[in-house]
C-alpha cells in the first residue's frame, strides 16, 4: 500500500511557495519523489532535470473535477525513473513550452491506462499535443493474454506486485481545488508511477502507438 512519507516546500522568494514534494513510497522497496506545483518555472527545472538522462517511456495521467459536464483537466501527472511531478494546470499562470517540446517528443513513448484518451482531453482542453501513447490496458492484452480489458490497480498487481489503494472518496474529490491534500497527491502520484513502472516491464516503446 503506498503512503507519502515526506513532505517538503520550496520557495522562490518568499512567501510565495513555487513548488511542494512528497516522497511516495509504493511498497515495493521504491520511493519515488512526486513534485506538487502550478509554476511554470518549477515545470522547466523537472523537465530539464529530468531529460539529463534518457528515458524511452513517460507514465502519463490526468485528474479533473468529478460531476458536471465540460470541466477541464485540473492536473497533470508525468512520471519518469524516480521523479514524478503533478501540474496544476488549472491554476497556472502559463504552459511552459518545455512542456509542449516534451510532450511531442517522438522518441518519448506516453503510457497509462486509457492515455489516448487523456491526450485528446489535454489537447482539448488546453492545446497540449501528446505525439506518441501506449494504453498499456490494450498492451497487457497482447502481452499477457488476458480476454478483458484491465485497470491500473489490476495491472499493477499483475505486473508489479503492488496493491495499490483509489479510495473513492479521494477519486471524487474536488480535483480544481488550488491545494492538494496529500491524499490527492499520493493518489495522482500512483497512478502515474505504476504506469511508469508497467510501461518498462512490458517495453511498451517496442510497440506501435495509439495515435
């Protein structure tokens, strides 16, 4: 069962807090390091970060409000190796264009369950184009031969060995509130990290993309 293990926050000239981090532990021996912001500065720093070494594949989700029709995607989850980030997309000033380069990146593979279908939420919603998905659901079919479509948690357990928690009351929760209790962040963070962590053990960059 994952748990956030620490916490931490960063400012850029106080007493504005540019970014929070939380260290997510998923049970498995990992502890990865989810950064929480709305910055666009903060987003630049864990790309550049982040791409010092070369990855093939990026777990890739998204959250917004529950109920009601037409709202927004509120954050955005990316996760690579040992870092993940969260991003308030809804409550940032401004997309930074790192962001746009990363996301298009032809030699990045994107993967979650149902990420084609997040990507066609973002680009919608907020212009961002993600080039290349794996719905690791379709690939866990293929690979695994399974005759339904899994979800993540299925997944998880099946590929990682992890059992990861969604409460429901966290999935319905208000996904557009500008701060995130650490429940929200744990639960967005997870997501993400497993699909990371499913992508690589199924060589999901081998594959064919959904777009």
């Amino acid at each position: 069962m994952p748990t956030t293990v620490a916490h931490r926050r960063y400012s850029r000239g106080l007493p504005i807090v540019t970014h929070e981090e939380f260290d997510i532990d998923m049970g498995n021996g990992k502890i990865v390091t989810c950064t929480l912001t709305n910055s666009a500065a903060a987003v630049d720093m864990w790309i550049f970060q982040t791409c010092r070494v070369r990855e093939d594949v990026v777990g890739l989700d998204v959250e917004w409000r529950p109920f009601g029709e037409n709202n927004p995607v509120a954050t955005l989850q990316l996760c690579v190796r040992r870092r993940c980030l969260v991003f308030q997309l809804l409550h940032s000033s401004h997309i930074p264009f790192s962001l746009l380069e990363f996301l298009r990146d032809p030699s990045l593979t994107f993967v979650g369950v149902g990420v084609y279908d997040d990507g066609v939420k973002l680009l919608n919603d907020y212009g961002l184009e993600v080039y290349r998905t794996v719905d690791l659901g379709k690939l866990a079919m293929s690979k695994l031969r399974l005759t339904h479509y899994p979800g993540l948690k299925f997944l998880a357990l099946q590929v990682l060995s992890v059992d990861i928690v969604k409460p429901k009351n966290v999935t319905l929760s208000r996904w557009d509130n500008r701060w995130l209790t650490p429940a929200q962040v744990q639960y967005a963070s997870v997501d993400a990290i497993a699909s990371y962590e499913i992508g690589k053990t199924l060589r999901a960059w081998e594959v064919q993309s959904d777009a």
